[in-house]
C-alpha cells in the first residue's frame, strides 16, 4: 500500500466502509468478503484510537454501539406524525380515489402505490448530508430521541451519497425486522425460556427503545423510506423525491409504483395482496399516495390523517382445520400445557399443525369440543392462534374438552395454584419430562452452555438413566458415554470438555440453570449480587430476600421453597463439590461483556499471559464459547506456542482466522493491561 498519512487513511477507510455498507444492507450486493470488511473496520478502529483529535461520531466504527446510552430525550417533532386513514375494503379505496378526482376539480393525477411496512416509524433528519437526529413516532408531537440506536442499522446512510440533497430535510421511513432476524431471535428466546416477540414490529420497536445500542446493533434491524419532507425538495412530486433519496443512499423499496387511473390501483391491490408473502419482512397492506406535492397541499390534511393517502389493510390469514387431539404437554416447571393438533393446513406460506391452547381457560371460552373444526389465524403473528370455533360443522354428540386430572407424563393428580391459570404437575422429581426438561435448560446456551449437550443429547442421556438429575452431569464418565448411541470418541470428548468449562461459568448462571420456578437470568443477577455465596442464599429467609430490589415475595417464597427441599440441597451441594462456581468472587455477572457473543473459539497451545484455563474463562465471561475441535462453524482458533500442526493445517484450509494472544487481548478490550517484560 502507497504512504498514505494516518488522517487521510482513517478518510479513505470510512468512505470505502461505508460503501461497503451501502453495498451489503441497501443493495445486498456485497463487493468484499466479510472477513476483508472486518480488517478494513480494525484498521480504522486502531488508527481512530491513536487519533483522537479525528473523532467522528458518524464513524463506520460507532456502528456497532455501546452499553452507555442513559435513557431517551424526547424532541418535539417539528412536522407532527400523522397516521393514515385506513381501509380493508377496495370498495372504500376506490370511493377515496373517487374523492381525491372531485377535490382536485378533473385535473390529471397520479397515485403512489407502495407497500405498508409493519415495523416502527422513524423520523431522521440531515443536515449538510449528515444524520443528525433520529426520533420515533411517540405520540405524534413528540418522540424519543433514538440517534444512537438508529445509527447501529447499517442501511441507514450516516453520511449521503451523491448529490442534490436540500441543506435540511427530514425522511420518514419504518425499522423493521426482517423476518429471518425475527425467526432467529425468537427461537434464542424460546431456547432462554424468555418470552416471546408476538410480531416483527413488536420486535423492532422494542428493540428500538433499548438502552444499550451494542445489543440493538446485534438484532439485524433494517429500515425502509417512504417520505420526504423540507422546504427545498428536489421534485414536485413524491415518486421522483424518493428516487432521489434511494440515489442518496436511503432503502426505497422497489415496490413503489407510479399507478395512473382506478383500474391501475385496483389491480396493485390484487396483486399485492398474495405476493406480500414472499417478502422479507412484514407488511400489514399497502398505501396509496397522491404523487403531486402540489395537489397534497390542495388536498390537505383532516386532524389525524392526510386527505392525499390511504392505507389498504390486508385481511388477517385465516384458516379453517379439523382440530384431531388434544395433547397435554408437560414443562420443566411441571405447567401443564394444551395444546390444539391439527389436519395441517397452509397458512402465511408455512404449514400450522399444531398450536397452543395455553391454558384450560381458553378451551373453556372458545368452547372447544372434540373434532372440531377451528379458525387459525396468523395475521402479523407469527405464532398460530386458534380464535374461534365453526359450530355448524360439530357433530351432535361431541364432547367439550376435558382438562386432564393427572398428569398425562407420570399420572400424578394436577393441582392449580390460586390465582394462576395453569395446571401443575407437582410431582417435580419423579416426573420425566420436568427431569429431562430441567436438564436441557441446564446446559443451554444462557445457563451453563455446555457444548456437545443439546436437546436431543438431554433426552438422551436422561433416557439411558445415566442422568437422572443435573448434578448427574458431571458424574459422567468417557466409557459411558462411548456406549450411547451416536457418540463416538470425538463427541464424548466435547461433552466432557463442555462440562470441565462450565466449572468456570459464574455463580449467577449457575443460579439461573437451576430451574428454581420465577428465576429467570435477571432475577439470578440480582439474586447473586445481594447474596454473593450459595450458602448465604440457602438460608435466607423470605423477608430478606424480598427486601432485594424488583424480588417480590412470590420469587422470594420460591426460592426458599426450592432451597427448604433435601433433593435440591443435594443437588446443590454434588454441584459445589463438582466445582462450580458457588459464590460471585471475581467471576460476578458484572465482569461479564457480550464483546465474544455468538463466537466460538478453539483454544490450542500454550500461553504466556494467561493459562489456558483463565483464557476459557475470558471467552465465557465475554459471551463467547469453548469448543474442542474445529470445524466450519468455529469462528476463530485461538493459538499459543506449539499449536498441533493438524489444527494448523485445519484452520489454514476452512479459512478460519487464527489469532494470537494480542488480538484476543484486544478482542476484548484487555490488551491495555498487559504487562510485558
Ligand atoms: S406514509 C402522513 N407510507 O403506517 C403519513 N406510512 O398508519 C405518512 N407506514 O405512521 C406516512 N409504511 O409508520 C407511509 N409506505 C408507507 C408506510 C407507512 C408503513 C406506517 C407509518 C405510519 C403508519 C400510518
């Protein structure tokens, strides 16, 4: 590379990220690979922290966020957000266009047709080619300043491209989740037991308003344009302004049609109408737009909406199927759960078999009888929900559904707990899907994240008797495991490994793998932070447990319920002589970052700054995870001095970066700290 000086390489380097940026997230036509993009973004990381004087806060290099936002301003909006009228007619689409032709006296017009993004609203505004501010909707007058969040969505331009922009405008446009993101999160929630987003747009605006931007930057949010507003607009009409945003580096969707007469709108509708489904992100129906800015104004605005648009609801998917069963599933806190198995039938473009009752209350108002024929629907949700029930199709003499007596798993008679909905298995130690069930969670990702021990493997192991509790576990020996079905010497090495790791896992996940009912991980922070030793935990009592911050006596009888059982002590006490971590000491949740979340690592050879050990444990602690051998889905391979040559040559050939202990030092933010001789 020709000298360049560090100001005009840190320059270059934001200009060529920031295309690449554009390149990938707006027009998803990446030009580099994302390893080349990630040393082009260390590069500029280094040189912008030995050259403070070139702070930028529009930097590629702010994008990934930070744990430091307080709360949200909130901002006066300076055009009021408005919100649409809307329609699931196309009768009543045709009557507005019918009323858009007489207000504007015969004059030739055009209408917009563009999808209607079902995220959250947003308000950006530039100044100079540059972002200055991001507000959400709020409550039309006022919103919270979100800048920071906003800035960690890589298609949103920091910086405009191109030029014709207006000194200021603002652009409005939905942040949405792309359903794959959706899909992805959701499942990690499922898998965490926390609970789940009802819809992409839940999802979008509640990540919207999280405090820390670093954790908004890891949810894959996007955003799409669809309204320009300024005193000096390139255009007079919206179709052209918004094309010349999309060549300024805004996300146009290319949907947007310029649509000339009725015939025209009605036909977008029907278009529209079913191939909504094949787009990647959610959208609840379409809005038409009067394109000329000068007949918008002519038309106006009444108290809620503009006269000049109108939003064409899709009707919510429904579906009608033949309920089969009933199946009564049990939990790992013993909740036993209804659930509706269906004829399958096609709904939203996936095949629903089966969905939830939730609880007897619900069979009972939607008065479900056996074999009946049930109305499914999806709308925005992407969870199934059964909403109603076509009596006409009930044979005579059909029976209501029963909520089992007795737990449908081990027989034990059901009780429901006063003022809750759910029935309860309360046999807790000789029922088998809570034993396998507490097992699974106990080795998930967020607890004690085993590897080599999934959901299947749980099963399993408890299948074979060899785990009967989770202090079991670390009983397990390499002969026992070679015997089960699928493992071989390879896998029963990762599972031992997996468990000899998760010695170092903190003491508040180890609270939290524990299936104590109502400790969820926050709760076991909090837990762990008031009572910094597992003994000083075992015999609280419940009035100093509820003294704790946001621990209200339901939790606190909970806990000491969980710890007054010997079976649980015993359990407790195997796991401590196991050695796991038992008191918050240095490895308290509050030295823990997300800087490694989601990467795994491959530890191979000796090391100078630290042992081997302490290193599994700096991979844990910043979210990141120990796995034995590499393959194509390790991240990095983590080599000392003498590292094995196969390893070497592994990682040489799956193209899998090999980092030494100065860059995993500076990975996660230790390389200050090191003393060196
Ligand atoms: S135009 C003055 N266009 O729908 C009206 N809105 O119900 C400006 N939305 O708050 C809005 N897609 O969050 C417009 N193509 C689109 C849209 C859209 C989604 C949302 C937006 C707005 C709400 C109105």
């Amino acid at each position: 590379m020709p000298f360049t000086d560090p100001q005009n390489r840190i320059l270059q380097l934001r200009d060529e990220l920031n295309l690449h940026n554009y390149n990938y997230y707006v027009l998803n036509a990446p030009e580099i690979s994302d390893i080349e993009f990630d040393r082009l973004l260390h590069e500029l990381e280094d040189l912008e922290k030995e050259h403070p004087e070139m702070e930028d806060p529009l930097s590629p290099t702010r994008r990934v966020g930070s744990d430091l936002t307080e709360g949200f301003e909130q901002v006066a909006h300076i055009h009021p957000m408005l919100s649409l009228a809307n329609t699931y007619s196309i009768e009543e689409v045709d009557d507005w266009f019918a009323r858009v032709r007489t207000a504007i006296e015969g004059e030739k017009f055009n209408i917009v047709g563009e999808m209607k993004f079902d995220g959250t609203s947003i308000s950006l505004i530039y100044e100079n080619g540059k972002l200055v501010r991001a507000v959400t909707r709020g409550d039309g007058e006022k919103g919270d300043d979100v800048t920071e969040n906003i800035k960690t969505i890589k298609s949103i331009p920091l910086r405009l491209q191109g030029s014709g922009w207006p000194e200021t405008f603002e652009i409005r446009g939905e942040v949405l989740m792309p359903w794959q993101e959706f899909e992805r999160l959701n499942s990690e929630r499922a898998f965490n037991e926390e609970p789940l987003f009802a819809n992409p747009r839940n999802a979008a605006s509640g990540t919207l308003k999280m405090l820390s931007s670093r954790e908004v930057a890891r949810r894959g949010l996007d955003a799409y344009f669809y309204y320009l507003l300024g005193a000096e607009l390139p255009y007079d009409n919206h179709f052209d302004n918004m094309m010349a945003a999309k060549k300024w580096g805004f996300k146009v969707s290319d949907i947007m049609t310029c649509l000339e007469s009725i015939e025209d709108v009605d036909s977008f509708i029907k278009y529209w109408d079913s191939a909504r489904r094949e787009l990647p992100v959610a959208t609840d129906g379409l809005v038409l737009k009067v394109n000329s800015l000068r007949q918008q104004l002519n038309l106006g605005f009444t108290s809620k909406s503009p006269r000049w648009a109108i939003a064409y609801k899709f009707p919510a998917e429904r579906a009608l199927t033949r309920l089969k069963f009933v199946s009564f599933e049990v939990g790992r806190m013993g909740i036993v759960t209804p659930v509706a198995n269906l004829e399958p039938v096609l709904l939203s473009g996936t095949i629903v078999k089966r969905a939830s009752l939730h609880n007897e209350d619900i069979i009972n108002t939607l008065d479900i009888h056996e074999h009946d024929m049930l109305y499914v629907e999806k709308g925005g949700e992407i969870i199934p929900k059964i909403t109603g029930v076509d009596e006409t199709k009930r044979d005579t003499d059909a029976q209501l559904i029963k909520f089992v007596s007795h737990c449908p798993a081990c027989g034990t008679p059901l009780i429901r707990v006063e003022g809750e909905a759910s029935w309860q298995c309360p046999n807790k130690f000789g029922c088998p899907p809570q034993i396998a069930g507490r097992v699974e969670h106990f080795v998930g990702r967020k607890m004690m994240n085993i590897d080599g021990i999934g959901e299947e493997t749980s099963q399993q192991l408890f299948d074979s008797g060899l785990v009967k509790n989770i202090a079991d576990l670390y009983d397990l020996t390499r002969e026992q495991l070679l015997k089960l079905e699928g493992f071989g010497p390879r896998s029963a090495e990762r599972v031992l490994e997996g468990l000899e790791t998760s010695r170092l896992a903190p003491y508040d996940r180890v609270i939290y793998s524990l299936s104590i009912p109502f400790v969820g991980d926050t709760v076991a922070k909090k837990v762990a932070k008031a009572f910094p030793d597992i003994d000083m935990l075992m015999s609280a009592k419940s009035e100093e447990l509820s003294a704790v911050k946001d621990i209200g006596p339901r939790i606190a009888e909970s806990i000491v319920e969980y710890f007054s059982n010997p079976i649980n002590i015993e359990i407790v006490n195997r796991l401590k002589a196991a050695g796991l971590q038992m008191s918050a000491s240095e490895n308290s949740s509050e030295n823990h970052t997300d800087r490694l979340e989601g990467k795994s690592f491959v530890i191979s050879g000796t090391f100078s700054h630290h042992s081997r050990d302490e290193y599994k444990e700096l991979i844990e602690r910043n979210g990141g995870k120990n796995v034995s051998s590499i393959s194509k889905k390790t991240d990095y391979v983590f080599a000392g001095k003498n590292m094995g040559p196969s390893k070497l040559e592994k990682a040489t050939s799956l193209g899998i970066p090999i980092i030494d202990e100065l860059q995993f030092l500076a990975m996660i933010g230790e390389e200050d700290n090191i003393v060196t001789d």
